[in-house]
C-alpha cells in the first residue's frame, strides 16, 4: 500500500505502515470479527477509514481497496521451519479463511509443494473458527485431532477454533512490540516466528501432523 499512497503524494514509510495495519487488522478480528470475514465493501471501508485515521489523512478513495493485495512474499522462518517438519516426517495441512485464489497464491510463492492437505473456506464453505475445517484438514491427513497441533495469528479464529476441534493451538505473534497478544489460556504457547514453533510440533504428544 505505500506505493499506493505514493502515487498520491502521501509519503509514508513502510515501517511505519507495518505496524498500523497490524493493529487495524487485530482490532477488527476482535472488535467486529463479522465485518473482518466477509470483506466486503462495509468492512474496506471502515478499515481504510481507520488506517488514514491514525495517519492524519482523510478517508480513502474506493481505489484503496481495489489496489490490496499481493506480491506475496513469504517470511523467511516460514521456509526453514517448513522444511525442517518434512524432513522430521510431519504432515502438514493450510487451513485458511481466503477465497478462491488461496491455491493460486500457495502455487505461485511454492509453497503448496510442502502441503498434504490444503483447506479454504471459500471452497469447502466452513471457515475458522468452525471446527468443521479442522476436522476435515484432520481427516485428509489421516489423524485424529488430539494428536494434531495447530499454528496460527489469529486468536479469534486459529486458537478458539483449534480448540473446539481439540486440536492444540499455538498463537503465533510476531510483533509483541505492535501490540499486546489477548489475554490466552495458561496451555497455550506464544511464538514469534515459526522457527519457533517447530520443537513443538515436534514434540512426542503431536508428532505426525500440524495445522498453519
């Protein structure tokens, strides 16, 4: 989005943005998680609308929403953790709240090579934090859900919805320092990166399969 905003004489660097989109994106899965999962019009408006807020600018054009999204890039400890669980004998399943272009996106990045399992709610019609995703990325995989562990951002719908699944969750929180992590059960582990949630995964108790 910086380039966007450039392009409109709005100068702002991207460690600046970083952090206020975070914060925008965590208060509306906590605040009005029914407006964050369906992404509609309603919802980019009001998120943009608070984003150009904390920056002092005035509301954004509809153009704004239009020109979200993508190159994707992917963090480097997602790569090495990756490849690490394969190579210990993991399987691995994505389960993600995305629409049709989720498997475009995996194919693009290379990512989808490191999958056995791929669940989008947009193609099964459940979503996060319905245990009904779990259970089905469960079940391609060919492991009960207590002997799976689940690693994801958002604690409205990763942690809540793993454990209704009675998966184990971990929430992964990469920038402490943006914002607080909401208040979480005493059994669930906070990671920063994935690096660090891979021993883990690799503990005895959830040793074939995991859930990003």
């Amino acid at each position: 989005m910086c380039a966007y905003w450039s392009e409109r004489g709005i100068r702002l660097r991207r460690s600046d943005a970083a952090p206020v989109l975070y914060r925008t994106d965590r208060h509306f899965m906590e605040s009005r998680p029914d407006l964050w999962r369906r992404a509609d019009a309603v919802f980019q408006e009001q998120y943009w609308g608070m984003v150009h807020a904390e920056f002092g600018l005035v509301t954004p054009p509809a153009g704004v929403c239009a020109a979200w999204g993508g190159p994707w890039n992917v963090y480097p400890d997602a790569w090495c953790a990756l490849r690490e669980l394969r190579r210990s004998g993991c399987r691995l399943a994505l389960i993600s709240n995305w629409d049709d272009t989720a498997l475009r996106i995996l194919t693009l990045t290379g990512l989808d090579r490191y999958f056995d399992a791929v669940a989008v709610s947009a193609t099964l019609g459940w979503e996060k934090p319905s245990p009904e995703i779990f259970e089905w990325a469960g079940a391609r995989l060919g492991v009960p859900p207590s002997e799976c562990l689940h690693v994801g951002d958002n604690y409205w719908d990763d942690v809540v919805g793993a454990r209704r699944a009675d998966m184990k969750p971990v929430l992964l929180h990469r920038h402490p320092e943006w914002c607080a992590p909401p208040p979480l059960p005493p059994d669930v582990a906070v990671v920063r990166d994935l690096a660090a949630a891979v021993p883990y995964l690799l503990r005895p108790a959830h040793p074939v399969a995991a859930g990003l």
